[in-house]
C-alpha cells in the first residue's frame, strides 16, 4: 500500500500542530503544508508586543523555519504558495506558486483546513489610504514598527478596543505615541460585563489613552502620498498618523465554500469532534473552524491560538488514521492592559441570561496575596452560576496580579462542571505571597452559596442606579469608616460606621421605610452589616454588590 | 426555647471562622471562644515574614480583635484562657483563666474544638537552652524579630527543612543571618520528589544558605545566660546564635483523649465529614483534626491554614444548626525559597505508588509565558497518573513565575477527577504575557497521553544514573548543540545534534546494541530524535525524562 499524503492548507498555528502531530503518529505518511505567506509558525499573538519592541527580534516570534520542519518532522512546506481551488470528488487541491504564478495539482488522501482568518476591513471613505494598518501577519507587525519608529508618527487612533486593540493601545503609548481608542459599541472589552470593562476604561484614561465608547467612525481623511490624517467619528475628528484597525476577523472559509463543505451557523466551518467537515477526509482545525460552547452546548466561533493549536493537534492525529476528539471550548481569554489582567471564563451574565439560564451572580473584592503580604492588591471577580443545578457558567476577574491564576483555576473548575458548593472547598495552594487563606475563587462561591440560602440579599450597582434614579421609598446606609465617606459617597447615603451599628441601630428605627440597601468599600462590611440587621430585628437588608467601588456614576462630598 | 450555646476551643483560623459563620446563620446563639493566648485570629502563616520585616507591624498579622467580633459578631472571645477539662456527660468544659488562675465551669450545647497544633520538641541534649525557638505563636515571631535584630546575632540553623523551615531560611537570610538548614531525611521539602528538591537545595546553596540533608541532630551546646551556641550533628558542629526548630508539628488532642473522643490512624481527631467527632455534639476542626484524601479515600491529616479555614466554616455551621459537609483535601501546597515557587498538589510519585495506583510520570520543563515574552523563565512540572483509569493523581511544580497559577489549576482539575485526555484541553486562558499557547499543564499531559499510546518511551534520571552504574548495554546520545553538549554531558554520551540526525543516522547503526537512550535539555528535542529515529528504522528510543536538567551527578566536559 503507498503511504498516506496528507495535504495541510495553512501554516500557522492549527496547521503546523497538525503536521507535526500527524508525523509523530504516522512516520511514513507524507506530509505537504501550503502556505501563502513568507513564514509558518509564528507567534501572531505576540504582534503588539513586537510592534513597539518589547518583543526585541522578529527571529524571537517566527517558531520554527519550513528547514526545521523538514529536518526534523519530514514535512514539506512550501510557502509563498496559495490554494486556488479545492476539488474534493477528485480529492486534489490546484496550488498557485505566488512568486512564478505557476499552478499545480496536488493529490491528496486526507486534507486539513487551517486556513485562518481575514481582518474586517469596513467599507468606509478612504480606507485605503496609507497607514491604516490591521494586526494580523508578521509584515502587518513589521510595517506597523517601522512607520512608529520613524519621524512624524505622533498620534495613533484605534477603532476597535477588543484584545488586540487593547493591546495595540498600550503598545503605542509605550512607543511614545499619544493614543486613542474609538469603540462602536458602549464599552470597551466587549466580551466582559460593563462594571468590568468600566474600570478598564478607567485604567486607559488614567494611562494617558483616550478612550471613546459608543462611537460610529464614518471615515477616514488624508492624502494619498502621505496616508491618513484625520479619523472622522460622528462625534469628532481625531488626528491620525497612524490608525489600526482592529474591529474583528472572519473566517477564511472561501475555499471550503466553494467545495460545498457544510458551515455553521456561526458563519465558519462546521467540524465535529474529530474535526471532520461535511466532507469525507476533509479535516478542518484552528480559526477557520467553529467549536461547541461547553456550557451552552452550542456551536461557537472562537477564533485564538489556544484553541488553534489544541485542534490541530486533534485534526492531525485523525487525518494520520488515529482516534481522537476535541470536547470545545469555554472560551477562557485573558489580556494585559498596561499594570491590569483581565480575563474572562465560560459565560458572562448577558451570555448567560441569553442563552436561557436562570443566573446568579457574586461580585467580590479579595486581595491577590495574604493582606498584609507586601504588595497586596484587591482582585474583582465577578462570578456567575446556574440557579437550577448551582453550575458555575463563568467568571470574570480584574486586578494588578494574580488574574491569570484564578482565570485558570476557575477554567479547571468550570471544565469540569463544578458546582457552588464544590468550588467553595477548592483545595488551592495556600501561602501568604500568593493567595488568602481562603482564595478570592471560595470567597466568591460562598457568596453564591450565600445567595442561594438567603442569607445574602444583594443589588446591583446598576439596579441600586436605577432604584435611586425612579426615586422610591427606601433608606440608603453607609457603614465605612468616617473618612471614606466624606471622601465620597452614593448620594443621599446615611452614614453610620460598622462598628457603631449595634449601639446606633435605633437611628434606623422609623426611617427604613421600604427598603434598607447597606453598602461599604467592597461589600464585606456590608454583609457583616446587614447580619447584625437581622440579628437586631430590623429586616433583611440588601447589599450593594461589590460595595461603592462599582459605583460607577457621581459621588457626594461630606 | 433557650437559645443555643455554641463554645469554641480555640481563637485561630479554624476557631474564628467557626464563630462567623455560626453567628451569620444563627443570629439568635450565644457564642464563646476561649483562646489561651493573648489574640484571636491572626495570620500565622505570615510569621516567618514577620520575623524578617517583611510583614512590617504585628499589627498586620492580626486580622481581628475580640473587641472586634463582639461589636460586629455578638462573639464572646475569652482571651488568655484555657479550657482544662472537657465532660461530655454533662456537656460543659471547666476554663482556667491563666491571669487569674480561677477555674470556671461553662456549659455548651455544641462544642467545637479548634484546638491546632504544638511543635515537636525533640528529647535532644540542651533542647531548653534560650535562642531555640519554634514558629507557631505570635509570640514566637516576635521574640525571634527582637533577637535577630539585637547585636551578636549572626549565625542562624535551621532544623528542619520543611515549609516553615525554608520560610524561615529565606528570612533569616534577608535579615543577614548567615544560614544552615540541617534536615533528617535525605533530601530538603519532604513531601516533594527528589528531582524538584535538588532544584531547591541547589537554589538555597546559590543565595548562601548552606543545606545539610540526610545529617541527625545529637544535641546542642551552649549555656544558660546566652544560650544556645552550636548545633551538634553526627556529620558537624555548626555555630548557632539561634536555632529554629522546624521538624513539625502534632495535633493538640489530649482534651479530646482524655474525654475518650476517637482519634483517627494520623492520631489526629477523627471527624466525619460535617466535621462531627464520635461525641455527639462535639464537632472538631482545622490542625487538630483528620480529613479525607480525596485521591486515596483514607484518612490524612495536613495542619495548613487554607484548610483549617474550609473546615472551621463547615463546623461552624452545623454547630450552629445548619447542614454542610466538607469533602476532603487533595492536599495542595506552596512555599516561596529566595527566587523559586513549589508547589505540589495530590499525591506524588511514591505517595500514589504506596496508594497502590499504577503509577505514569512526566516531566516537562515548558516556559511560563510565550517563548518570547520578555521574562520568561521554564518552569518543572512533575505530573503524575493513574494507568488503569488515566486519571491525574499529582503535580509538582517548580519556577520562579506562574508556579502558583499552574498549582491552582491543577488543583481544580485534580479536585473535580480530571483525566490526562480532559487536562491535555483544558480552556486556560492564553495571551502571550501569561502562558504559551500550549500551556505547561497541557503539554504535561500530552506526554502522559503519548506514553499510555505508547509514541514516547521514557527513563527517569535516577534510572538512568543505575543503568549507567550497572554499565550494560547501550548506547546513550545527545542530540543538543555542539556547544551544550561540550559545557557539560552525561559521562559516555555519544554526540549528534537533532538537526544533523537525519544525515549521520548511519553513524548509530552497529554501535546500538540494547537500548538507545536520547536526551537534549528538556527532553523536547529528545522526543523528535525518537520519533527521527523509528521512522528511519533504528527501532524504539528511551527518553531522559526532563533532559539533563535532570541530571544531578557529575558532567563530563568535551
């Protein structure tokens, strides 16, 4: 019998994974990847990073050279080289060298698909002027350093403040540049809740990165020998010698589209848990594909190297006659945005409510460390569960530090279908220089477990905004310190310190009527608050979830 | 109906939590805590960092004052008070108040005993010399600060090289002690493997504390008025301003035996799993009582802070007349030596092996960040598994960053049953400043995957270092870079670097006779050359699990 030819159209993550997993089970196979670009294997992620040098060499991000693949692994990759067509009923692709414009056909037994993704480029009025860049390709970041590095380049805008723009953001200003963001939609960090994101636009500001929500950019101004000038958003201009554009990607899904393999509702290849497409030995893996929510069941488009690279290796294995499969996805994605992490895992609340569970939701404070270990700094972690069944669906978590542990603990824990109660005794590594003795993630479940045996009643600062705004009857109780609250409080707030409570309780005596809402710094006070309430007769209080700190409207002065 | 009384033995972690989380659920009991000492609730995991300056006040460390928990809790705490007698017939304790020696007979409905730990005083020659100390109380911590501070204090051993003994070697030093460690066993941190402790002693020897493994303690010398002088070994006489006594601790159970409580096979109390003793009404919890392993299902006692926590909350919530019950621990554990993080969490190799699993290993040695994220550092995991069902038994993690984070997560696995297929996808949040694309996590279960398929085969270090001894047959090769292999190689390594093995595979045919062993660094490029070396026939290669790295005997140089 000959060998297998397995064919690989795309060289980056998913690609590439595929090829060295399909040579590792299979070492007579024969391997060919395509790739249209000058380079496989690199590390696109690290792009922001490169463009303003804190990633050093190019040579730091591009993996592996198409000579180690053949050296090591046997795999051909020929690069600078496009597939035009693919041809399954006669399992063959036709490929384009792009440097001869030669074509040829190429036979194959089992293909995988890692074609990738395109930036969204919106038809906008002179889009196409010079320095308008995307953030995609090694020559996008190689392009992008250069005109930053060079004279004249003061002023950068970005339209689009997700990940990437996010991350080109602090790139730029640490490159020297004077940097703002325009975003569409009404928040920065669209995948996050909008206290969390609130508190990003914050950081942004206060870095020195303007920051404009919920703004339309109708088009672009400048010249055609010097490129953009001017972003022009339906609310200002902005002076541009630099614009990146980072508002999505879609999948390339053209060659598949045409060979009449099946796509999902999400708009990118339809796989199943071997990676196969609709079509017999057509593989497909990476940002091209979709994947199943694990918490919703549902098929999801997540388009991140992560992912790309675990499915690879799954479609490798397959497309080289193994057996494996890929169970899909949280997602869990996480970004540094100058001194804060934020990251996120499974569902937000939105999502969540979306996607038709009955949702409950914990926001608490916790330092990162032991409190007195130096450097401590309070964690935000928003976390949500399942009313029904208690699962947790997902969480969100902002601080200086320790983010990126608790994100992927609490990814663990949600992979595995964890409860509140569960969650609550996690058995995480406990020492004064990493964690509390009782971890921000138990502190939240047990919030949660709180909840749900009523012995903690809580208001959102949204909901607190809008029972303030329509004016109903109710008392609002400040229970911080004296300085805190002349520092500033929620107006109309009566202010008694916590441990002035018991012997003061009678102040609230006629006053509560409707309602007693009770807030503090973070609402631990608070809580422990409106247990004495109860204790001393005067009713179930409700608390501010998170305390003043997501108070995100005007304060008072004392 | 009289409201309930709760009495609590005990004011620490355990104790303190117990009484909130009673009082939160049942605002009506009466709640007492009787504490020998002067304070309730302090961090005393945060000793050896106090005794440094570190932590700077005392003040730091104490969370909360009995003045505190009654104007917040309606909490009772009696400090400088010691429960004498406990009569289960009757339900009441007798209390001594150590001020003024009277005695006092209090009844309970519930009681709960927090009664922690005492450290081991071995029966050793001047044990009672001043300047020995142990670190438990605050007490402690402070009396070792005022002497280390004071003049003529500049020589410092360590007995014991545990947790709190390398805690405390780290802060002797940064106080300006010169610093000996002597330990019993064989090797430094007992419950870690031996290849992660050699990182640890090699790391303690590099900042200048001098390590002495496998060395008994005869005795001291010294003499009354300036105490102790010299630690007698059966190896040395080491110079001694100060001593720490660090060889563990043991559970506080005589009033429990003396009230014929069951004690469980640790000698800890035994307790179910609301925390109840055998007494009825009686319930126990944190140091002083046993738990359940949830990997082996039998009874272990681990005296740590994060757990004595966990517990308090569930004793005191069924003291209080609710319902909880706290599952069990994996355990998990972390210390911080100078510039290195350990961690472990599960059972390690020889602890599941005693367990009676049927034990697979991996060791790998990826980055903590992208490749080429500035900082980033490799990092050793040790994972384990269980052959038969390929569940994940135990992780040992050793790094400067993100040790803590990969612990954590593994933790969170581990405590939810998770198998090598499930961990090797597990949704951990990926961006370049925080992990590879492929995190540690996944790539060490990916080579456990690959070892039960049978694509990777593997020798340990020490194997190798007894195959070596016993001299029989076989050839070892190194496949790293002419000049990793000159600065240093395995004695008798044959030398071809990955990148040339195709083309000089000529050169093993003939000299392999028995087995072929490869190894590189990290057991990455070891890895390929296996794969290399079956495609081109030359059968089945072993790799040095973890690369040289491992390697803890003599090197040859070219």
């Amino acid at each position: 019998m000959a060998p297998l030819t397995l064919v690989i159209v795309g060289g980056n993550a998913a690609g590439m994974k595929a090829a060295s997993r399909a040579r590792r089970l299979n070492p007579d196979c024969r391997i060919m990847v395509f790739e249209q670009k000058a380079y496989v294997s690199y590390g696109a992620c690290g792009l922001p990073y490169f463009t303003s040098g804190v990633v050093k060499e190019r040579q730091d991000l591009v993996v592996r050279s198409p000579q180690y693949f053949k050296s090591v692994g046997n795999i051909d990759v020929h690069t600078g080289h496009k597939v035009i067509r693919l041809n399954p009923s006669d399992r063959t692709i036709t490929v384009k060298n792009l440097q001869t414009e030669k074509e040829q056909t190429v036979f194959f037994d089992n293909l995988i698909l890692t074609t990738g993704v395109t930036p969204v480029i919106p038809p906008l009025p002179n889009i196409n002027l010079h320095r308008i860049f995307t953030v995609k390709t090694l020559e996008d970041g190689e392009a992008i350093r250069q005109y930053i590095r060079g004279e004249g380049c003061k002023e950068a805008v970005i339209v689009g403040a997700g990940l990437i723009g996010l991350e080109m953001a602090e790139n730029l200003h640490r490159a020297g540049l004077k940097v703002s963001v325009v975003e569409l939609l009404p928040q920065v960090l669209p995948p996050f809740s909008p206290e969390i994101a609130f508190s990003v636009e914050k950081h942004l500001r206060e870095k020195g990165v303007e920051v404009f929500p919920g703004e339309r950019v109708k088009g672009f101004e400048g010249d055609e020998k010097q490129g953009v000038k001017r972003v022009v958003t339906e609310q200002r201009e902005l002076k541009a010698d630099l614009v990146i554009l980072s508002i999505g990607v879609r999948p390339n899904i053209e060659l598949a589209k045409v060979a009449n393999i099946t796509l999902g509702p999400t708009g990118a290849i339809q796989v199943n848990e071997r990676m196969e497409t609709s079509m017999s030995s057509i593989f497909a893996a990476g940002d091209c594909a979709e994947t199943k929510s694990l918490l919703t069941g549902k098929p999801v488009w997540v388009p991140l190297g992560s992912i790309a690279n675990k499915q690879g290796r799954v479609a490798g294995e397959n497309a080289a006659g193994g057996i494996a499969t890929f169970r899909g996805v949280l997602p869990s994605i996480i970004t540094k945005v100058f001194d804060l992490t934020i990251a996120k895992t499974g569902l937000n609340e939105q999502e969540a409510i979306k996607a038709g569970f009955a949702v409950e939701r914990s926001i608490v404070l916790p330092f990162d460390k032991a409190h007195y270990y130096p450097g401590a700094k309070p964690l935000l972690l928003k976390m949500i569960a399942d009313r029904m069944t208690r699962r947790i669906l997902g969480g969100e978590i902002l601080g200086e530090a320790g983010v990126d542990k608790r994100a992927d603990a609490l990814a663990a824990a949600i992979y595995n279908d964890v409860t509140c109660e569960d969650l609550s005794q996690l058995d995480v590594a406990y020492s004064p220089p990493y964690s509390p003795a009782m971890d921000a993630l138990i502190t939240g479940a047990n919030v949660l477990l709180n909840k749900f045996s009523g012995i903690y009643t809580a208001i959102s600062a949204d909901e607190l905004k809008q029972k303030i705004d329509r004016g109903g009857p109710f008392l609002l109780l400040d229970v911080r310190t004296a300085e805190e609250y002349q520092a500033g409080h929620i107006p109309g707030a009566l202010h008694i310190p916590l441990d002035k409570l018991r012997e003061r309780s009678l102040e609230l005596k006629g006053k509560a009527t409707g309602a007693l809402v009770v807030y503090c710094g973070q609402s631990l006070r608070s809580y422990q608050a409106s247990r004495i309430l109860k204790e001393l007769g005067l009713g179930e209080a409700i608390n501010l979830e998170g305390g003043i700190r997501m108070w995100r409207w005007e304060k008072e002065k004392a």
